[in-house]
C-alpha cells in the first residue's frame, strides 16, 4: 500500500465493508491524505468518517481541519470547495457550506462541476 493514495483510498473502502473496521479505514485514509496529492473525495470521507463515527468533539475537530487544509491547499481547486461544502452540508452547517459554493461559481470550469 505504501505511499499510494489511491490505493490507500481502496485499502479504506474494503475495510469499511469488511465488517466495518472504521480505525483501519480512517488510518489508511489519513496515510492517503498525508500524501498529499489524495483525492478530494478521500479528504472528504475522512472526514465524514470521524464527524460521524468516531464522533468525539477531537475527531470533529480534525474533520474540520483535514477539509480546512485541503481547500487552504488548493484555493482554485472546485472538486476541494464542493468537498467542503458537501461536508458541511451533511453535518448540519449547510450555511457554512454556501461561501465554498459561491466561490467555486466564480472559478474557471465551474459550469462543468456545477450543473
């Protein structure tokens, strides 16, 4: 598996269907993640994964951080605000969500991510 994020991001999914195995899933997403050049959706399930199974107030803290960091990484990037917001929409602060989605409207390409 190595330094692999996407291979890291299938090592997640399997342990998730197999029987559920959340703190191996959430270690090979944060091995993905720490790459740095893991898929926005992989910040993204990790996230959603400690906000709402692991659910202590430190791992919604860092779920926050992990999405925090990746738009900081990548400003312009669409798929990284619509991450974010898709996020916060689902954990409840959908009026958080909205400045990620108007930002991503004034980004070149939005109409292709945003139909």
């Amino acid at each position: 598996q190595g330094a692999d994020p996407e291979l890291r991001e299938l090592a997640a999914a399997c342990e998730l269907q197999d029987g559920r195995k959340v703190a191996a899933a959430v270690q090979h997403l944060e091995a993905a993640v720490a790459t740095g050049t893991a898929s926005a959706e992989a910040h993204a399930r990790l996230a959603l994964l400690l906000w709402t199974v692991v659910g202590s107030d430190e791992a919604r803290e860092k779920a926050d951080a992990v999405l925090d960091k990746l738009v900081a990484g990548r400003p312009n990037d669409i798929p990284s605000r619509l991450a974010r917001a898709r996020f916060l929409r689902q954990t409840g602060r959908a009026d958080k969500a909205r400045a990620d989605i108007d930002y991503a409207y004034t980004l070149p390409g939005a109409d292709a991510h945003l139909e």
